[in-house]
C-alpha cells in the first residue's frame, strides 16, 4: 500500500526523471531573479549611501530621515495593498503553503516582494534578502508547476516549491549545499527522494546562474582565518550556550515586538512603514553602517576593524533595528541580519577571549563565523544548515569541530527553555490571526442577518 507523508509526498508519487528539466529550469529562473534582486538591492543602498555622505551638518539628518521613511513607507504600503502574503521573509508562508495551509500565489508576489524588499531594504531597514529570495523562488517553482500544467494537488508541485525555495537560498550566499540542507531540515523535516533531487538540481543550477551574473566571490570574505584547535572547543562550548540565550531573547523580543506594534500602531500601511524608517533612518545617521542589510558589519568583524568598546553598542542597536523593521511588515528576511547579530556577538566573546587567555590560534574574527552558525541554530533550529553555511562561506572544514560544539550547544539551551523556533512561530502566529480575522467577519456577517435575510429587531 502507498504510503503518503504529511506533506503529501511520496516514494511512488512522482518519478523522479520526470522532474528533472523542470527542476533545472526553476533553478534558473530562480536563480536569475535572486541575483537580479541582489544587484538591484546593492545599487539602492549605495545610493542611500552616498546620498547622505553627500550632505554634511544640519542636512544630512534630514536626508537619512527622508529615505528611511520613504523606502519603509512604500515597502510596507506595496504589501499590505497588493499581496499580504510577501510580508517578512516569507519562509512562514512557504511553510504553510507545503503544509496546505494555504494557497501558493505567484504573479502579485513576485513583482510586490522584489519592488517592496528593494526599496525597504534600500531605504535603510534592517532586513535581509535572503528570506525573500527563498519565498521568490518557491514561488517561481509553483510558476512553472503552472506552465507545465501539474496537477493541484499532486506531489510533484510540492517538490518545485521546495526546490525552487532552496535555489534562492543556494543563489543568495553561493552556497548550494546549504540550499538543499535547508529544504530538507527546515522546510520539510524529512527526506524524499523526490525533493532531493529536484533541489539538488535547482539549487546547483541557481548557485551557477549566480556566479554567472553576480560574480564568485563569496558574500562575505574570510581572509587569512586559521580554525582553533582542540583547546579551543571549551570557549566554543560557552560561545554556543550564550548564542542559545540570545537566540531565546531574540525570537521572543521578535513576537513581542509585532504583537506591541499591531495593538499601539493600527496605522495606514505607509505610516507604520515610515514610522519605522524614521527610527532607522536616525539610528543609521547617528551610527553610520548599522543601517540596511548590515552585510558590510559582518565584513568589519571578520576584518577585525570594530573597536571592542563599540561591539557592545553596534550588537544592541542592530538587535533593536531588526526588532523595529521586521514588525513593521516591511517585505524582508531575519536571515542576514541574526547573521549580523552572531558575527557581532561572536566578535565580542572573541575579544575577551582572546584579551583574558592570550592563548594562541584564538584569534576573535574566528569566532565571528561560531556566533554567526550558533545563533542561526538558536534561532532557527537548523543546525545541520547553519554548520553547512558557514562551511560552504569559509571554504574550510577546519571549522567543522568547533562549528558542531557551539551549535549543538546552541540548540541544547534553546530546547530546554522551551522556545519555538521562529520560523514555527511566525507560522503559527499568522494562522491565528487569519482565523481569527476570519471569525469576526463570520461575526459580523451573523450581526447583520438572521435566517431568512431581514435584520434583527432594532438595527
């Protein structure tokens, strides 16, 4: 007897020859655009840039101000008015969607999601591409389910969604390993013979695609990094279990922060997304740098160019930016910016290390790329796609021991103190709030009707 898995794929259900071109073309659609999104999203924030270096004194307040309320007013106001469905980093959604949760939509999220992730990103919100570049791709995969007319319902569509999502993953950091791990760890939660081989095919297809237009230089640079050796793995141990705490403060601060903005700030869309660039737009004045996707931070503590006395300041207010621009509804992922956070963290526990013990082969950028997998484990609880991802942006197995150590650990204390990995919660979160809009407008409709169509006495 065929058995089926809770996603609705099965050994038998789909022949894996038959996905094959498929699978290639989502790879390079999937591909084609993320790079197209990733090109487009680095002219805008060097323009931003440049736009307020430009202004000195008094004016170039005002700039940074002006932009950040800009591109989060109009990222927020895209979303909201033409598809709900691209709000955040999407990954909630294409998780529902391959639960049959929901429905896959692609022809208004694919043009909102990358015109909304530009200008909000561009315009100094503390988000990432990364998380977009995943829901556009598994929408482009249930695009060319379409094309080649799969059946609703049939498992094959499930293996193109997936596919494509970690082809945008694949072409977002050059990292096609992570993009299949991630499918099959994070998305799925099992192994399919199916969903192997379609995102495997995809993913390696849009890291080449990628490099083609993009070029192969990693997204961040790892020179001259020696891992630690086996002394080191104690600090590793600790640098796992404090990421695993701040992994905790972080999903909950995440969900505090969205549930405190719908219940104080039930505002027009492009008020609440300019409200939220104002904030960003001063930060980012204040401190320049700590605006936008922060890819440039990670560059300066794996360069160990950031003074110690700083990290604490930089790691408090990237935290406080990524909080205030993800709740605001802005289209844009948490992916890039916890990296962000790990690597400032990491970079802090480093320091000290290296101060207190002088040990050498301690160097503190080495533990940049441990916070930065150990975080992403805490807060996402995929620690098999964390080590990979940082094995694949180091180029260096050397890292594997000390990566294993902190993101075990990292997943050890996020566990024991009970948290839902965040993707989870977004996911749970967004239901309810569906049903329960889906209750009061049941409600209301009852108010107004009884049986039969005339109103109740006295309205």
């Amino acid at each position: 007897m065929h058995v089926e898995n809770s996603h609705g794929l099965g050994a038998g259900e789909v022949r894996r020859r038959h996905i094959i071109l498929k699978a290639i073309l989502v790879g390079v659609v999937a591909g084609a655009l993320a790079s197209a999104f990733r090109l487009a999203l680095n002219g805008v924030e060097s323009l931003r840039i440049y736009a307020v270096e430009q202004f000195s004194g008094g004016i170039g307040l005002p700039v940074a101000l002006l932009l950040g309320a800009l591109g989060g007013g109009l990222s927020v106001w895209l979303v909201r008015r033409y598809a709900p469905h691209a709000a955040g980093s999407g990954i909630p959604n294409l998780q529902s969607i391959l639960r049959r949760e929901a429905e896959p939509e692609w022809r208004r999220l694919l043009p909102v999601k990358f015109l909304a992730g530009v200008v909000g990103i561009g315009g100094g919100l503390a988000l990432g591409r990364e998380g977009p570049t995943v829901q556009m791709g598994g929408a482009t995969g249930f695009m060319i389910s379409q094309w080649f007319k799969v059946k609703v319902g049939d498992g094959e569509r499930r293996a193109l969604i997936s596919a494509g999502a970690g082809a945008g993953l694949a072409a977002a950091f050059n990292a096609p390993l992570s993009g299949l791990i991630f499918v099959l760890e994070e998305l799925h939660g099992a192994f399919t013979p199916v969903v192997f081989v379609a995102a495997f095919l995809a993913s390696v297809t849009a890291d080449v695609v990628s490099r083609l237009m993009v070029g192969e230089s990693p997204v961040f640079h790892f020179v001259g990094l020696t891992a630690p050796g086996v002394n080191s793995l104690p600090w590793a141990a600790l640098l796992g279990i404090a990421m695993g705490g701040l992994g905790v403060l972080f999903n909950r601060g995440l969900l505090t922060t969205i549930s405190l903005r719908e219940r104080l700030l039930r505002w027009p869309g492009f008020a609440v997304g300019a409200a939220a660039g104002l904030f960003v737009g001063f930060i980012g004045w204040t401190v320049p740098g700590l605006a936008g996707s922060g890819g440039e931070l990670v560059q300066l503590s794996l360069s160990g160019q950031i003074a110690v006395g700083l990290m604490p300041l930089y790691l408090v207010a990237r935290f406080s930016l990524t909080l205030v621009s993800y709740s605001s509804g802005a289209a844009g992922g948490i992916f890039a910016p916890l990296l962000v956070l790990g690597a400032l963290a990491g970079l802090w526990f480093g320091a000290g290390v290296e101060h207190f013990t002088g040990i050498s082969g301690m160097s503190s950028q080495v533990f940049c790329v441990l916070g930065m997998g150990a975080l992403f484990t805490a807060i996402v609880r995929a620690p098999l796609t964390g080590i990979i991802l940082m094995l694949e942006m180091t180029a260096s197995y050397s890292f594997m021991l000390p990566l294993l150590v902190s993101c075990l650990c990292a997943y050890g204390v996020a566990e024991a103190l009970g948290n839902t990995p965040i993707y989870e919660a977004l996911r749970q979160r967004s239901i309810a709030t569906v049903r329960k809009a889906q209750q009061q407008a049941a409600e209301r409709q009852a108010a107004k009707t009884i049986p039969g169509g005339t109103r109740p006495p006295g309205n």
